[in-house]
C-alpha cells in the first residue's frame, strides 16, 4: 500500500466532512470516499491485521499459551470496546480543529 494512501483517505473524509457542513455531499464524492475507505480496511487486513492474532500465539510458552491467548484476545477486545464507544465523542471534539489540520495534511500529501 502506498505511503500516501491514508493520508489521501484522510485528505478525501476532511473535504466531505467540510461540504457536509454546507451542503449534501455529491454522489462522485461519496462513491470515491467509499472505495478508499475499503481499499485502506483491505489493505490492512492483509497486512498488519492479522498481527494481533499471530504476535500473541507465538509468544508465549506453550505450557501458558492458552491462557496468555485468552488475556491478549480479551484486552484486545476490552479496547476495541471502548475505541468503538468513545469514537462519536472523540471526532466530536476534533471535528472543531479539522479546518487547522486540513491545510496540514494537504501539505504534507504534497510533501
């Protein structure tokens, strides 16, 4: 996966977001933000998802593994709870900063 690709996602979630504010968003945009938004969960379930099952599988000693497993697993879980109830909340509170950060990430995709 390129380099640039999150950042171009991220570039392409800001200019919906910022049209949402005025208007509806158009049907191009919301195809395009769609087809990143999968091309970027694709990508990371081929890559780097697969890490959270493996690392702790095979890191432990086997005399321990079942239950070291049942902890990494369940604090992986624990987590992702609590990311997926906090989201909503944490997006509200950037979402003022998101006009700052959008000449940011524009620079940096020029970079």
């Amino acid at each position: 996966m390129p380099r640039f690709c999150p950042l171009l996602l991220l570039e392409l979630l800001m200019l919906a977001a910022h049209s949402f504010r005025s208007t509806l968003l158009t049907r191009t945009l919301t195809i395009i933000v769609v087809l990143l938004v999968c091309t970027y969960v694709m990508s990371f379930a081929w890559s780097w998802g697969p890490l959270g099952w493996l690392i702790p599988s095979e890191t432990f000693p086997l005399e321990t593994r079942t239950t070291g497993f049942a902890f990494a697993v369940s604090t992986n879980m624990l987590f992702t709870s609590i990311i997926a109830q906090l989201f909503l909340t944490i997006h509200f509170l950037l979402f003022l900063r998101m006009d700052c950060c959008h000449g940011i990430i524009r620079l940096l995709l020029l970079a």
